[in-house]
C-alpha cells in the first residue's frame, strides 16, 4: 500500500462527506454537511487527507486561531481513519505530518476534542502525548 498525506482542495471539500458520515453515523444529510463546509472553507479552516494510491481512506480538519493561552493554535477537528485501515500506525503517521503541517503555519501548539465515550481515541491522543486541559460544553441555540 502507498499512503500519501496532503491538504484537500478548497473547492472539492465536499470529497470528506462519505467518511464525515461513518465517523458520525450519519447523523446528518449530506446536504446538510455540503452546506456546512462550504462555509467552513471560508473561515480559518483546512482539510488534511489520507490517501491510499488515489482513495481517500482519512481526513481531519484544521482549524487555526491565536488563543491566548497558548499562541498560534491548530484544532483539529474530526480525526477519521477508515475502519480497515486502523490498528497500523497509519493514524501516527498522519498526525506527525498534520503536526509538521502546523509548524509550517507558524503554530506553537496543537489541541482537539473527542467524545467521552470514545475511549480508543483517548488511549490513541494519550499516546500522542495530549493531555486533558478542561472540558468542552455545548449548548443548542
């Protein structure tokens, strides 16, 4: 297998939509997320892929702003490999070249969020060497 990594095309964000919906079971239509990062492209927001040969098999979005506990700051947000493809360090892989991405773009550090109940993930950004700074409210408007 021949995995490459690199930053999706603004204008074919919309490649994301099939793996968005696996990692959050189709909770929304593809409309929906269409809309959604259409908008997302205009703001502070980049998508990473994963590919093997020509297959998109892994994404994440990169979300940067400066905060003011921790400089330059890059937010990933929905981390996603293919469930075929895990368990083979492909996920390392991918976040050493996300994290040299963010140092190219002048970030000093690097946070994310992940749903209490997934606790493969916790093990995985543990590993990382991420660690747990607060929690992430949220309230529908």
């Amino acid at each position: 297998m021949s995995f490459s990594f690199k930053i999706l095309d603004k204008t074919n964000i919309h490649i994301v939509i099939p793996l968005m919906q696996k990692l959050t079971n189709n909770k929304h239509s593809d409309e929906l997320l269409k809309e959604r990062f259409s908008e997302m492209v205009l703001q502070n927001y980049e998508c990473a892929g994963v590919y093997d040969n020509e297959i998109l098999i892994g994404i994440t979005g990169m979300w940067f702003c400066t905060r003011h506990y921790s400089g330059k700051s890059m937010e990933l947000d929905h981390v996603y490999i293919d469930e075929n493809y895990r368990g083979k360090g492909l996920g390392k892989q991918f976040l050493k070249w996300v994290y040299d991405y963010g140092r190219s773009k002048g970030c000093e550090s690097c946070e994310l969020n992940t749903y209490v109940n997934n606790y493969p993930s916790h093990k995985f950004y543990y590993n990382e060497g991420f660690e747990i700074y607060g929690y992430h409210f949220f309230k529908k408007l």
